[in-house]
C-alpha cells in the first residue's frame, strides 16, 4: 500500500468512527481533507517515452519541454499518470544535454541528474539575442540538483527580469561555467526580489558574476561553494538600489548568510603596462604616474577609463545600496541582518592598478553585520573595507598581505572589531600607495564608537623595505614589492580632509574612538596613528609619557619599530608629510617642498639612505624668510641627503588614559 493509499485509509477509518459515534473527534472539512491528499513526487524521465521520442542528436529543448508541461499538467496528450502540480524532471547522468532556445521554467520543478551530474549547455543555433538559458521569473518552489549548466561563453544559466519575482529557489551540487558575454555583465545566477535562496556546495568557473542579487531579496543563503579565480566580475553580489521608475519601492535584502565559501580572485587587465608607453614615469618609483590621468584630455585617459569600467580584478564579496547607482533623488536604502563567516578568500597578489583585486570584502550600507572568522589575503587594495554601516562586528579574521591597509571603516556607526588578526599589510605591490600611511586597521570619516580590542596588529617586515618610494633604473621591480610589509602604523584614526579608502577625500571625523589592549609589533612608525582627539587609548601595557630624551634622544637614528612604545599613549593631532625640496646645504636647516603646518616643536623625521628614520625637532620656522626652509635641532650628522628624501612632521596631544 502506497503512502497515498495509506492516508485515504487512515481518513476513512477516522470518519467511520466519527459516524459511529464510537469515538468523538472533531469535524474534518473538506479544505482539511484536500491540504492531506498531496500526491508523491512524480519522475519525468528524459529518457523514457514520449521525451526520448523528442531528442534530436542531443538537442532535449522539446523533451524538456513537454517534461515540465506533464508536471504542470498543461497537456493531456500523452499525458503520463502525472499529478499536475510539478515534478521531478531527470536528466541523463555523464551526458551532454542542449538547449535550442530560451526554457521557460513552471512552479514546483526540480531539475536533477539521474546518476552523477548532467550537463545542460546551449546549441550552436541558440538565438543571439536571448540572454538566459532559462526564464525562472514568476515562480516558485525550484529545484537544481547535480546539474552542470554550461553557457558556452555566451549566455547567464538562470535569471529573473528585475520587475519580477521568485520564490523558493535551491541550486544544490550544481556547476556553472562559461556565462560570459561581451558586456562582461553575464552571470551563472542571475535573481531579483527573490525570497528563500540557497545555493550550496556549488562550483563557479569561467564566467563574469557568480550569484547576483538585484533590488529587494529576503533570507538568502549561500553556503560552501567554490569560486574559481576565471570569474571576471564579482564571484558573489548583492546591490540593491531603487529606479526611477518606481522610485517608492524600496530595494535592499534581508537577513543573508554567506558562509563556508572557497573564492579565489584571479588577475585583471594592468593599467600600468597598458599606460607605460603613454605617461612619465614618477620620478622617485619609476612606477607609471597614474595619479596624472584625471580627466578627459589627459594622456591615456579613454584607455585608464575603459579599464576602469570593467576590467580590474573585481571584490570578491560585494554588498551595497548606494555606490553612486542611485539616481539622483531617490532614497538608499539599506541591507539589514548580514551574516558572513568561514569565507577563505585570496586575491591575486598584484597591485590594484596592476590587474590586482579591488577589495576583497567591500560591505556597504548594511544595518546588523558580523563578519567573523573569515581569511583575507592578496587583494590589491583592502582586505576588508566596511562603509555606511552601523550595528558591526568584526571579529576573529584573519587579514593579511593586502596592497594598503588590512580591515578599514568608514562612515561606520557603533563597530566592534576584537580579536582579529591584522598582519603584513601595506605591500605596495604596484608602488602606488606611497602617499599616506597604511598599516593594518583604518578609522576614517564619521566612524563612531568603534571599539577595538584584543587584535593582533603584526608587521614582519624585511631589511630594506620599500616604506619609502625606491629608486627603480631599469623597469618596474613588483617582484621586490611583494615581498615586503610595510605597515606604518597598527591602528589609524584619521581626521578629515586624508585620503580616504578610495583615493578621494576623507568628510567627517571619527568620534569616540576606543582603543583597548592589543598586540603590536613590527609597524614602521608605531601602533598607534590618531589625528582627532576624541580617541580614548585605555589599559596599553605600553603607554608611556611623551618622548623623553631617554625615550628617543635627540638626533637619534631609530629603526623600524623602535618608536613603538613612544608612540603609545599620545595622538597625533597634525601631521605633515613632504620632500625635502633640496639636499641638506647648511648646519640644522631644511627646506621642504611645502612647510605649511608646521610649528616650533614638532617632531620631524627625515629618511635616510639606509631606510631608517633621522628623528628630531623643529626649532624654528621660517628661517631667513623662507616659509619653507625649518631649523632643526640636530643634522643627520654624516649623511648625505638629497632632494627627495621624505620628511613627517608630527604633533602629539595627550589623550585619555
């Protein structure tokens, strides 16, 4: 006896007793009755009549088709013993199954290999001008098991149009490879307003996006996937901005779980060789200037623009509401409830502008975010960057060997970041990012109430390390770049007007800034960098007064790590950063490119040939009229220094204990 058989017995047994009187149960209305008799699964066997019958060498468009009409019960003749509310349709297991057109999926399908994995790819008469292989827009309760989709570099797998819906969707054990198109915008899975997601133990290959999430999305789940570093675009993302069609329907996604996924960024297209034959190369990297192509007019611009458009490594996880997506009027909204954690991710160990990856986490306007017990490594610019979030914590990754700096917040509201480890950050592959101080953790824009406590802020860096730009005669030494961390600094607090994360211009300071204990060791400059001073440094086992004679004498050559403990317990208040404009010619003075800022006082660091630190103070401003030219208390006596040797002059302002 069947299990449908069995429960018709079971309700007439119950409603024989019930006529009897012999028991008393309550009244089972016929809408009771119904919601029982659901029928078993049915199986559409590809293999079997009529859908065999169908099959042309191995085009299955019309097998599959009549399949998930028999499941939907749209037809009647042959009509196998289906019960007309879907189905399970069975693919051939080791076989290459094609499609001819566009298949429009119905409710309650699962598509499932019968043994191992089917593949299911696009024939050489597929229509140019139709983009998915399947139209899954509208519905619900779908199923794909063991499935290899192939769009033979020309086509998405799956997707929804964005003013439609779907609901209860599982990709499980599938393969996605070759969605590519020329716009570079093809994806393995493509959804909008989708609700009940999972895609799990799935691997991506060979395409532009992995899984991508468009306007508002609920309880989305990707877990234990594989990406491949052949993506060209973002293996996972989810953008949510509204349109200006429908400019009051909100776009964001809700309560998202990324977890135990594998992804492997591989490199981009390098604007750096591309440009080399149009730009000066900087004078003091050698490196090609790009800071020169700005605008429209500028050498190489159409080239650098296009690059930028598409053709950088992508990040590896993206979220955002904004992103300058929004059209101008409308609301952003915001991601709520995002949970990221287990991800092992690694860049491809290049510079930014090198063909090296964006950041590898870049998480934005999200309320409610954890992200733990993730690895960071190689990207070409953050490992992490966290923007226009609030409610976050950041805890136990592990982040190292990124371009610039390892974990960076901005415009955050309430962060926790604890117990993470921040390690040889600052690699300047490309040798670009010699312009402010990196280091393993940055606070920047109207960051408030970040907590950060127990972190393990680590810089091993080499003898001779490339802190400062180096003189390259023959070609671009990026071998040399990689080798070497060069953080300045373990945790940076950074006032407005800096450059911020992006290259632009940092708005807005942090406030209330909460620095606990955590380990430093190895930064070039020291642990701590603050430049506002509402940062409060309590319980550092290292703190100390400000910098004696005993603690960094006068005229002192110090080495990378010896101005720690110096440093800890004091904020910068203002900091300058220049060249000297000519080499040392007269006992106790410099002059710089531009001395504006500076005051009586400050301390002031000058380069050495030898990649030390000349540490003193500035005695006097102004010297002979010279806004430029500064006294200082002592030379670097025997030394040499040329135009060109950089120069930091700092100002330190007691903060709370």
């Amino acid at each position: 006896m069947n299990y449908l058989n069995r429960l018709i017995f079971t309700l007439f047994f119950i409603c024989s007793l019930s006529a009897s009187n012999e028991y008393k149960v309550p009244d089972i209305s016929e809408d009771c009755i119904d919601s029982f008799m659901v029928a078993p699964e049915d199986i559409f066997d590809l293999q079997a009549s009529p859908y065999i019958d169908l099959v042309t060498g191995n085009d299955y468009t019309e097998a599959i088709k009549l399949a998930i009409n028999h499941a939907s019960n749209l037809v009647t003749d042959p009509n196998p013993s289906g019960s007309g509310v879907g189905g399970i349709i069975l693919f051939p297991g080791n076989t290459t199954v094609e499609i001819s057109t566009s298949i429009t999926l119905r409710d309650n399908i699962t598509f499932r290999a019968s043994h191992s994995k089917a593949t299911i790819t696009i024939s050489n008469n597929f229509p140019t001008n139709t983009a998915t292989m399947f139209a899954i827009g509208n519905k619900k309760n779908l199923v794909f098991e063991n499935i290899i989709f192939d769009g033979a570099s020309k086509k998405t797998a799956l997707s929804t149009f964005l003013d439609q819906t779907i609901d209860n969707i599982s990709f499980i054990n599938c393969e996605f490879q070759e969605m590519l198109n020329n716009n570079r915008n093809a994806a393995a899975i493509s959804l909008s307003n989708a609700t009940n997601v999972t895609v799990k133990d799935c691997l991506f290959k060979t395409s532009d996006f992995g899984v991508r999430l468009d306007k508002k999305n609920h309880r989305i789940r990707i877990e234990n996937n594989v990406f491949e570093n052949t993506l060209t675009k973002n293996p996972i993302r989810i953008l949510g901005v509204r349109d200006s069609v429908t400019p009051s329907i909100a776009a964001f996604s809700s309560d998202i779980w990324i977890i135990g996924n594998k992804i492997d960024i591989g490199r981009g297209d390098s604007i750096i060789e591309e440009l080399s034959e149009h730009l000066p190369r900087d004078p003091e990297t050698g490196a090609v200037d790009i800071s020169a192509v700005n605008s429209p007019g500028d050498p190489g611009f159409d080239m650098y623009d296009d690059w930028r458009e598409a053709r950088f490594a992508p990040s590896a996880i993206y979220l955002t509401c904004g992103e300058g997506n929004t059209p101008v009027g409308i609301p952003t909204d915001n991601h709520v409830n995002v949970i990221i954690e287990n991800n092992i991710v690694n860049g491809p160990d290049y510079g930014f502008f090198d063909g090296g990856s964006a950041d590898l986490y870049s998480l934005k306007d999200i309320i409610n975010l954890k992200l733990n017990n993730n690895t960071s490594r190689n990207s070409g610019d953050l490992g992490m960057s966290i923007e226009r979030s609030s409610n976050v914590i950041v805890s136990n990754n592990t982040v190292e060997r990124n371009n610039s700096s390892g974990i960076a917040f901005t415009d955050v509201k309430n962060p926790i970041i604890i117990n993470n480890i921040v390690a040889n950050n600052a690699l300047r592959r490309d040798l670009i990012y010699n312009n402010v101080p990196y280091g393993e953790i940055l606070i920047l824009g109207t960051t408030t109430n970040a907590l950060i406590e127990g972190n393990q802020l680590l810089c091993n860096s080499s003898p001779g390390d490339i802190s400062f730009p180096i003189n390259i005669t023959e070609g671009i030494d990026y071998t040399r770049a990689r080798t070497s961390p060069t953080s300045y600094y373990g945790i940076m607090i950074r006032r407005e007007g800096t450059e911020d994360n992006g290259g632009g211009t940092s708005i807005g300071n942090p406030f209330a800034t909460k620095i606990g204990i955590n380990n430093y060791s190895g930064q070039r400059w020291g642990a701590i960098f603050n430049e506002v001073s509402s940062t409060q440094i309590t319980e550092n086992f290292a703190a100390t007064a400000f910098p004696t004679d005993e603690d960094l004498p006068e005229g002192s050559w110090v080495g990378n790590s010896n101005l720690n403990n110096s440093a800890l317990g004091w904020g910068v208040i203002d900091r300058n950063q220049d060249v000297l404009a000519v080499g040392i010619t007269s006992e106790n003075t410099i002059i710089l490119g531009d001395a504006s800022g500076i005051q009586v006082q400050d301390i002031i660091g000058i380069e050495l040939p030898d990649f030390n630190v000349h540490w003193t103070t500035v005695s006097e401003i102004n010297v002979d009229g010279n806004a430029n030219a500064l006294k200082i208390l002592d030379d670097p006596t025997g030394d040499i220094l040329n135009a060109g040797a950089r120069v930091v002059a700092l100002r330190w302002k007691t903060v709370t204990q």
